[in-house]
C-alpha cells in the first residue's frame, strides 16, 4: 500500500476546511490505537466530515485516488474494528462531528439520529421526552450510533427489544460509489427486494458509511424490581427463565448468569462490593423486570410471585430482590464489575460467543470441563446473558503464570474454545464482531457459503476495498494464509 | 436464450428418478401459469427433488449447463414470481416434495419445516404441540415455507409478530454455487459479518434456494376479542390505534381499516353477510386482541373498556364486539372478501403499497382525491393494514368501462399511483414483492443506491443469473428499456 496522495490531501483540507480536517499527530494519536490498546495503526490525517454530503464528497474522492477510509466513532471496538492499518496507507473517517438528533417523534415511537451522537447524550435526549432507547452497554460514553449500528451492538439489556439491529428502522448511508442510501423511513412492510438496511446492520462499516439511523424508542420505565438467586446450575437457571419467560414474557429487561467464581472475584477486588446472599451457591443469576404501564402489575410483586413459585418448584435455592434502587444498583455493578475484577486478578483470554440458547447449559459445563482438563491449572468462567445464549466464556491464567500468558497461551487456547463453539452449533462472535482480531478464526471456521457470500458482497458494493480495509472480509491474500 | 441441452435433462432424470423428474406436459401445465392468470410461461421439465443433497446436485447440474431456474412452491405469487420465462429456457425446480417437519420445540418455541411445507399444515402440526405460528393469509392451503421466507409475506396478523422476516430464526439454503449455506441454528446474537439470512428472506429465490426454515412459535391462542367500530376518518383510526398500542400493545392482533365502499361491495357481492353496526359510517376499523396467559386480562373485557375509553375520548362514533367466535368469523369475512367482491363488481387496478404509519392517514386521503379527480368516473378504495402502514390501493373501473380497461389504464394510472407513493416516502411493493410485475416500476422509482445495490449483489451471489431469471433484478435489458 502506498502512501495518501498529496494532493487528494490537498482537495480534502480544502472540502472540509480547519474543522472538518487535521494532520495534527497530538490530534490524531488517541485515534490510532484502540481503547484497549491491543491495535496499532497509523494515519496521515483525521477527517470530520459536518454532514452526509461532505461524506459522500470524501467518499468519492478517495475512490477516485484509491485511498482506503477506517470510519470511526467512538472508537470502543472490542476487536480492533476502527483502527487503522498500521502502514499508514489509510485516512481515519470521524462521524462525531455529525452529533444532531434530527427528530423525536414520541406518537411513532422513533428518533433520527446522526452517526456521531453518543448513547448516552441519545439515552438523555429521548428520556427529556419521556421516551426511553432501551439498548445500552459499558462504553455508553463514548459509543455513536453509527459505530453501534455497524457492529450490531448488543449488551445487557437486549432481551426484550433485541439488539441493534432490531432497534434500527431505517439507515441513512453514502455507499463505496459515493451514492446515497435513502433509507431512513421507517416502513414496516417492504418488499422491494435484498434488504440493505439488514446489510448494513452488522457489516462493521465494509460495505458503506452510516451517516443515520431511525432508532426505536419505547416508553419510558416507571419502576422496575431486580432480583439476585443462587440457583445449583446452568440448567437450572435456564427453567428459571423459562418460567419467568412464560408468565412474565414481556417485563424481562435482563436475565443475567453469574459463577460463584466471578463473583468472588468481584467481591475481592471491587470496593463496597458485597454478597447479595447470605449462603454460598455454585451459580447466581441477575433478573430484572421493568414496566412502563401504570396498569400493568408491579414488577416487585410480580418478581416475589415468581421467585415464591420458583423456590416452590425447586427452580432456586434461595433469593432476594433490592428493596431500593441503590440496591438494585448494587446488585447491577456485582455483574457490571466481573470483568474489571478479572483484570485486576491476572491474565484472561476473553471469548465472546453464542450458541441456541437450549444448548447453553451444556455448553457452559463441558466445555469448561474441556479446557481445565486439556490446560492444567487454567481457570474458567461464563458469565452473561443466558437469556440470550451469549456468554462471555473467560479462560484465565494459572497462578504462577508469566506475564505475557495471553500472547503464548491465545493461539492455542482460543481456537479450542471456538472449534467446542462450532461443535455446539454456535457464533465466534456473538455481539463484539470480527474486525481484525477475530479475521483468521472467522475464516478458519466458517462454512465455504458463508465466507463466499462475504467476499462476493464486499467485491460487488465496494470492488476496490477501500472501505475499512482488514476488517471483517479477508483479502486474497488473508485466505490464501495458513 | 436456448432449450435446455437434451444431456442436462437426461443426467436430471437420473438423479432424480421418476417421482423427482417429469417432463409431462400434463403434469407440468399448472405450473406454468401464475394462480391469477395474467401470466404465462413453458419449461420442458419439473425438477421435484427429495432433499437439500438432491437440490444442491440440481444447482450444480443447472450451472454447469447454463440452464436457468424457477424456484416454485405453492405457485401463489401475487406478482408473477414463480412463472417461468416464456421462452421455454428454465426449469421448474418445484421444493413441493420437501415437505417435512423436522422438529418442533415448545421449549425453545421453534419448529423446523421444510420449505414444501404448506402453511395450513404447518398451523396444524404446531397446534398439535399447543403451540402457534403465528402468520396467517389468504393462500394458506397452497403457500409453502419457502415462498414465504423468500416473498417476506405478511398478512393480517402481523402487527404482533412481524412478517417473516421476524419470524424467520434461521435458513438452510442452496447457493448457486451449489454450496450450502448452513444457518438453522436459531442464535439470538451472532456477529459475523454480513448478515445471510436476512439477504436470503423477501430475494425471491434469486440469491439461492431455500430448503428450510427454523421458525419462531409462540403459545397458542386462549381468547380473543374482535370489535368491529366506525371511525369518522383514517386519522381517526390512526388515534385509536395508538390509544389501544398505549393500553394493550402486546395483545393487538389485528387492526384493519375498512372504508364505507368496501363493506358495501361486500354485503353486495357476498351472500350471507351483514353489517355490524347500524348506521352509517365513513369508515370502519376491525380489530382483534389474543390472549395467551391465563393470568392475562381476558381480552373481551380489555377490549370492552377501551372500546368505552374511546367513545369517551370521542375516537369513535360506534363499537361493537362480536358475542360469539360465529360472530367474530363473520366480521373477519367482512374483512377477507373485499377482494372477492371487488372482483364480483368489475375491474380493478390494484395496488400493494406502504408508507410510514404516521402519514397513512393523509396519504390515503389526499391520494384518493387526486386519482379521482385525474380520471374521472374512477373509485379509489384503501384498505387493509393500517397498523403496518400497509393498504391494498385499489382504482376501480368508471361503471360503463370497457372489459379491457384494466389493461388500457393500467399503464397510466399505476404508475401515477406509485409516483404519489414515492413522493410519500413509501414503498411500491409493501408484501407481494417485485417479481415480474412490478419490475419496470421499480427500476424506474428505486434510488440509484437501491438499484446499485440490488444488481450488484445478484452478479456477485449469481453471476450466470440463473435463479429465477427475469424477476426483481432488471438484467442489463431492462435497465437499458426506457
């Protein structure tokens, strides 16, 4: 790859003008490395297009000089998804300029929303209307809606809106030939053939820069009731939600599973923590149930009917719900810490995955199994959302592991954990994508139809690969590698 | 385009043997024309195969050969999608023999179907289980799975459960490349890459060939509520609507609107029906609310009260709700045979169309008033999902018009139609697809994204173009036809 052209730079300063355009290095530096500094890459220039025209202008003038575009918004990738090739071949593409909410419209049910608005500024935005946006996740800080929708954001809260993709009516997006994807009307029946938005939705921002998207807002909550259970095992805890699926279906704002040892962990590391159950238990779960109708039956009573019938049935061993929202708070940071607490305590490989949910259970147990029995002295942990037949599955170092653990012991154990995933008819990627760190694994591991699909999309929407080069889609070269 | 080689036919015949391959003109006679009769086709051979092995050698034969494809299940497109080209060049690969359940799974609410399955079949192996699939339409006694994945159908029932995009967990499918896209596993969260099943739902078997589905199930129906109310107005209605979405949401099962012309063609043309209501009313709305839980509010009476809400609220001018499931059966006949009787009382143009829920109102008003005043003498009739912001636009013939007016106006006032649909932020094809019908229309009003899209996939996913040739996807031809 070669260097930016001098003059497409030239033409770029001059389109987006002092704003909308930098080589400054100080400027750029934060922007080349990813938060959790794993990727490294290098870019001559930081471009902030004002709004979708001065997008598609960039777009197509760096098609017309074969410059490769990394879009970025927040820049959260848990899998170096907005990071830059490291030869400095690449100009990094910020949506965060285009900050505007266009429209609320609280009778529809929809926000419009630029790429660059944060989710936390959307989350108060819609709240001042009485409206709520219902997915949230750890990175609300710093997460756009354009780098949501591109990975298909998930978190904890997915189980009864969904994810992302089920959150975003329409979309907005200039495509690799400059041309512009007017889809931001939210119709809910069309029939005109491959739908783009579902395309775009996931494609970690390969196929075409998503300027906006129309959201899905859904009423406020009035109160909501959380509940912490000792429960003896996955299985277990999966009738639990069965149960509370069947007769509550429609509260259930998160189901999450958590280990005896994550919790320790936790309750070691994190100040203030403290044990929400008196006894010990082997596995815990997290339930939240909400309501937005004042008609509708209070979550507390509901959640203390629904435990009183579960600790009947045999489908706990004990329980509590937070009798204030300070202790719902509490309860929530136990699960939110688990994965600063396992920094705190040593190295961990981290695999994000899925599998049907009914096969969850199973999953948890043998493959845990699996991977102590075959790596002596590893600890396992999965933890998560059960309800979604997604845990993050946590292999962590042995105690007198050497400090560069996770670079020696990743390339060897992380493919085990995925071919057990693959066997269990499951997802190396279940909410964090593939971007660059999860590439050679996706093409290792996925059936031949589904990477032709991927490299014969890529080559006809964007035919020079130019948008977000090395993620995602393996080039030639990547699948002629080992 | 040319006959299909003699050795193609001959190497078919032999894979498939004589239950899988015919070339008897009887046999294959009904298939080559669409149900409603306007469009006609010719193929040598019906392919039948056994299993997904059996389509994929077929797949794989057909390119080999260059011969073209016809995808067809129960043969009921509304728009021509499953009739061959005239010209003899493509076979019929009918997926009728593939017609078995795999699994149902009241656990996990899903059942795994073949893509010969018909729906009507589908509703009875599910309610076997006690469970319920929950989409519904006029052709259930012929419409299989796979045309349903692959037209995205919708129907009267979707406002709670979505068409089957939504319903759609998984797809297992053949791609021309004779590869087989493996995605039945239902995961709730799986990121990567580009999202196949969803590109594969409404492609019309252009992309590949669906073999079966996993689908979602929900609890079977315990009651229902089906009111019958007249509305001053759609935008009346549309006020309703949000009031019973605000107070039930979950429990809307239907809501369909009904003009004052529409019902009295009805009880004009359809023996044995009756009005609900005793006066006059400009419009009319039916509307259903299911329960499921027992422990729900038992939907008569949750209907009873927000039917007095909106009387009070003045949203309403008068209800009434059917006493018994007779009654309930005789206002969704109402409902069910404006088609009928449209066709009972002359000629028609008509239109399947959406825009966005909010502007339905004013879109069904104002375009009415402008083809009525543009062709004078004409009736204009918009009915149907007002919920989904779908109606069934249709023009009606001035009383003294010739037989053949559908085929003399059709070409100006159909288009005059779609443009007021584009100009409304709408969609030319809301349910029924594009096929062959609505192929020039849509090349024409798509945006160029859209259409660069559309045709760029077909050529990377199908490069010979040899699945179901001459529908959706404008070859170079058409595009280049004025």
């Amino acid at each position: 790859m070669t260097a930016p052209d001098p003059q497409l730079l030239d033409r770029l300063a001059r389109l987006l003008g002092p704003k909308g355009y930098t080589t400054d290095r100080e400027v750029i530096a934060p922007w080349l490395t990813d938060w959790r500094g794993r990727f490294h890459g290098d870019s001559v220039a930081l471009l902030s297009p004002a709004d979708s025209e001065e997008v598609a202008a960039v777009v197509r003038l760096a098609g017309e000089y074969n410059a490769p575009l990394v879009p970025q918004g927040g820049n959260s990738s848990m899998v170096g998804g907005a990071t830059p090739p490291a030869d400095g071949s690449a100009l990094i593409l910020s949506l965060r300029r285009m900050n505007r909410i266009r429209s609320i419209s609280s009778d529809d049910g929809v926000v419009v929303a630029e790429a660059g608005v944060i989710l936390a500024n959307l989350h108060d935005a819609v709240a001042q209307r009485g409206m709520r946006f219902p997915l949230t996740l750890g990175g609300k800080g710093s997460a756009t809606v354009g780098g949501l929708v591109s990975t298909n954001a998930g978190g904890t809260q997915v189980l009864r809106f969904g994810t992302m993709r089920a959150l975003t009516l329409g979309i907005e997006a200039i495509l690799p030939d400059g041309s512009r994807f007017d889809g931001l009307n939210p119709l809910k029946k069309d029939n005109r053939g491959y739908d783009i938005r579902h395309l775009l939705v996931g494609a970690e921002g390969t196929l075409g820069i998503i300027t906006a998207a129309s959201l899905r807002l859904v009423p406020a909550i009035l109160d909501r009731a959380v509940g912490w259970i000792g429960v003896d095992s996955p299985h277990q805890a999966l009738k639990l939600l069965r149960l509370i699926e069947g007769r509550a279906g429609d509260a259930i704002e998160g189901f999450e599973i958590v280990p005896a040892d994550s919790l320790s962990l936790v309750l070691r590391h994190i100040p203030g923590t403290r044990a929400p159950l008196a006894g010990e238990h082997p596995w815990h779960v997290l339930v939240e149930l909400d309501r937005s109708d004042p008609a509708a039956e209070a979550p507390a009573s509901q959640l203390e009917a629904l435990l009183a019938a579960a600790l009947a049935e045999g489908l706990c061993r004990d329980a509590t719900i937070a009798v204030s929202e300070a202790q719902a708070e509490a309860f929530w940071k136990l699960r939110d810490s688990i994965s600063e607490a396992e920094r705190a305590n040593g190295p961990a490989l981290q695999h994000d995955i899925s599998v049907p949910v009914s096969g969850m259970p199973d999953f948890m147990l043998s493959a845990a199994d699996e991977i102590r029995r075959t790596y002596p002295g590893v600890s396992v942990s999965a933890y998560g959302h059960l309800g979604d037949g997604n845990v993050h599955f946590h292999v962590r170092a042995p105690d007198d592991a050497p400090t560069e653990w996770q670079t020696s012991a990743g390339p060897t154990i992380s493919p085990h954990v995925h071919d057990l995933v693959v066997a269990a008819g499951g997802s190396i990627s279940a909410e964090h994508g593939i971007g660059q760190m999860k590439l050679a694994e996706n093409v290792r591991l996925a059936d031949p139809a589904r990477l032709m699909a991927l490299s014969a999309i890529k080559a006809a929407i964007d035919p020079k690969h130019l948008l977000n080069p090395g993620k995602l889609v393996p080039l030639a070269t990547d699948e002629a590698a080992p």
